[in-house]
C-alpha cells in the first residue's frame, strides 16, 4: 500500500490539483467569461483535498499493518487480509469523494463553456439599462 499512497500522493495530490486549478485560472480568461457557480469550484478542491487525505490515511495505515502482520509467521495471510478492509472502506470513500468533485468540476466547465454569456455582453447589459429611465410601477405594469 506504500506505493500506492506514493502514486496517489503524486498524481492526485500535485498534478491533477496544479492542473485543475491551472483550469480554473485560465479558462475564464481565455475565454472571457466567469465561473457560473463559483461555489463548485470550492466544493471541487475541498472534496478532492479530504478524498485525499482519507486516502492517504487508508493506505498508510493500512500498509503498516498489513506489514506488520506479514512479518509474523504466527498470523495467518486471511487473518492479515481481515483487518485490511476497514481501511479499504476508508480509501472507498476517499475515491468517491474524488470521483463527485471532479463531476463537480465537468458541471463548472461545461458550465463556463456553453451555458456562462461573456463579461462584456453582461457588461454591457448593465451599462444599458443604468442609462434606461426608470420607470413607475404603474407604469411597469401597463408594459
């Protein structure tokens, strides 16, 4: 399991977050648009940061005693396997907790891709009706 907390250490934990929040700098800009729910974005690193550490967790613990348990010739490897699968249940949900951040993540950018309108149209929205008259309610009604 040492190696497998090394992996997930490296690939989840700096790559795929310097990627994501790589994304989640330079989408926007590139495409001149905001994040529709800027709280996923949130959601997505924090799942992502406690998936992690669950995982983490699991599979350092885990590991040590399943090495433990293989050093001594008195256990039996069924016995050993037995105490893994709390962890193993722990480092499950470590992984779904990943997995439904990262569909957060594909929610925000198809989100910001085919749903968000540019800042300037929105921009200019705005401009617009500031210099609009302001109308009565009545005459808000009749309209």
């Amino acid at each position: 399991f040492v190696t497998q907390v090394h992996f997930q250490l490296g690939l989840i934990g700096f790559f795929s977050l310097v990627l994501f929040g790589t994304i989640y700098y330079i989408v926007p800009r590139l495409l001149g648009r905001e994040w529709l729910f800027p709280k996923i974005v949130t959601t997505h690193f924090w799942l992502t940061v406690v998936g992690l550490g669950l995982l983490y967790f699991a599979l350092t613990i885990g590991g040590l005693i399943q090495g433990f348990g293989l050093e001594d010739p008195d256990v039996p490897i069924i016995a050993n396997s037995d105490l893994l699968q709390p962890f193993l249940t722990v480092q499950n949900v470590g992984v779904l907790l990943i997995a439904i951040g990262n569909i957060g993540f594909a929610v925000a950018f198809a989100s910001i891709l085919f749903v968000s309108t540019p800042i300037r149209e929105r921009q200019a929205a705005v401009a617009e009706s500031e210099k609009a008259p302001e109308k009565s309610a009545a005459e808000v009604r009749l309209a």
